[in-house]
C-alpha cells in the first residue's frame, strides 16, 4: 500500500497516527460540503454518490419528485476528479511526499475558488445555473476521494460509512466480534455527523463561509503532508551524511 510507503519514508509511527487524524478531518469536510450541496443546491450530494445512485433509480417514479439532471452532474464531475486524483498519484507514485500534497492542495485550491466566485456571484448557488456548481465542487471530492483510495487506509474512506457503521456493530462485543479498530470507524462517523452539522448551521451565516472553512480544513491536511514529506527527507539526509 502507498500509505506503507509513506510510513516507511517518514521513518516513523508518528506519520501513521497524523495520517488518521488528517483522514478523519477530511471526513469533517465531507460533512460540510455536503450540507452545502444538499441544503443549497438542490437535494444532491458532491462527495456521497451512493446518494446520487439513489436519487438517480428514484427519479424514475413520477411521485419521487426527484430531479436527475444534476445527480448526474455530480456523478461526472466525480468521475473527473476521481480521474485527476489517479492521474496525479500515478504521476508521483514513486515520490508520495509530492503526490499527496499535490492532489489535496488542488482539492482545497477548488473549493476555495467555489467560495470566491460565489461571494462575486459568478457561480450560481440557487435557481438555475448550480449545475455548474455542483460539477466544480464534485471534481474537487472526486480527487478527494480518488487520492484517499489509492492511500488504502482501512475504514477511513472520508465518505462510505455504511461499512464502518456495519463493522462498529458486528466486531463489537455485544455480537461477540474482535473489535476490530473501533475507535476509527466511530471517529470517521463522529467526523462526518460533525461536518455536515456545522456546515448546515453555518448555511445561516454563509454559504461561502462553510466552504471557506472546507478549503481552509483541506488546506491543513495538504500542508500537513508536506511538512511531514520534508522532515522525512531531512531525516534520510542526516542518515544519509552519517554513514
């Protein structure tokens, strides 16, 4: 897995434990971004697209009042930005130091951008035209998404907790299971109730407000990243200059 191949660079347990706490505030900005798109641009999510399945084999009944039209833009802007998170891993695959700050300081660089064109309404958050929207924010979570995939962390997706809630069931001691790494998946659903509770509170400040904080969030992680790739090498060449 890559996420072994940056622990093993970083030379050090610490990068595994930042690893989980960066993950889990991902999820965070999972939460936040889809209260925005779900409470603002018109019941649809830009990073759960189990949702947008959903609403898609929905629409078909006419009782459903369920809108296709900009599930399926969120679906291909995911699509794109789970291609760009591939492009750019593949890209830095030998060097995860560059790969990982790379892809998630594009992340934050979009949704920051989303948040200043809305505020100079130039990208439309109500009535007509938040497909576009809706496609821009669903290309940054689609690279979101893509990078913490090739990443491989077991039960921190940043999105599906359908499993990590299973899995807090079923390996708990009540149904007699191992307890398996409990305090993750409680952690990934805490993170994500978290996010879209104060993403949906903040909606009554600003919308540019809530997507602000996603970027400022993402942005962390990114430069977390980076700092920890940089000690890492700064490690290797004091190594390095001592043998």
């Amino acid at each position: 897995m890559l996420l072994d191949m940056t622990v093993a660079e970083t030379k050090s347990s610490v990068s595994r434990r930042w690893t989980v706490g960066l993950l889990l505030l991902l999820t965070f900005v999972t939460g936040l971004v889809d209260a925005v798109s779900f409470l603002e641009l018109g019941q649809v999510f830009v990073a759960n697209m189990t949702g947008n399945i959903t609403f898609l084999g929905l629409s078909l009944h006419p009782d459903a009042h369920v809108e296709p039209t900009t599930p399926l833009v969120a679906l291909g802007g995911f699509v794109v930005g789970a291609l760009i998170a591939g492009r750019v891993a593949n890209r830095f695959d030998r060097a995860p130091r560059r790969w990982l700050p790379t892809a998630f300081g594009i992340e934050a660089f979009v949704i920051a951008l989303v948040a200043v064109l809305a505020v100079a309404d130039v990208l439309p958050v109500s009535g007509d035209g938040t497909e576009v929207t809706v496609a821009v924010l669903a290309v940054a979570l689609g690279i979101q998404n893509g990078t913490v995939h090739h990443l491989g962390v077991h039960d921190l997706t940043t999105t599906v907790l359908t499993l990590s809630l299973a899995g807090v069931v079923t390996d708990s001691q009540i149904a007699r299971g191992p307890m398996a790494r409990p305090h993750r998946r409680l952690g990934s659903i805490a993170a994500m109730l978290a996010g879209a509770g104060v993403g949906a509170l903040l909606l009554f400040v600003s919308l540019s407000l809530v997507l602000a904080l996603a970027a400022s969030g993402t942005a962390v992680v990114a430069t977390c990243f980076a700092l920890v790739g940089r000690g890492a090498a700064d490690t290797d060449n004091d190594q390095k200059r001592n043998r």
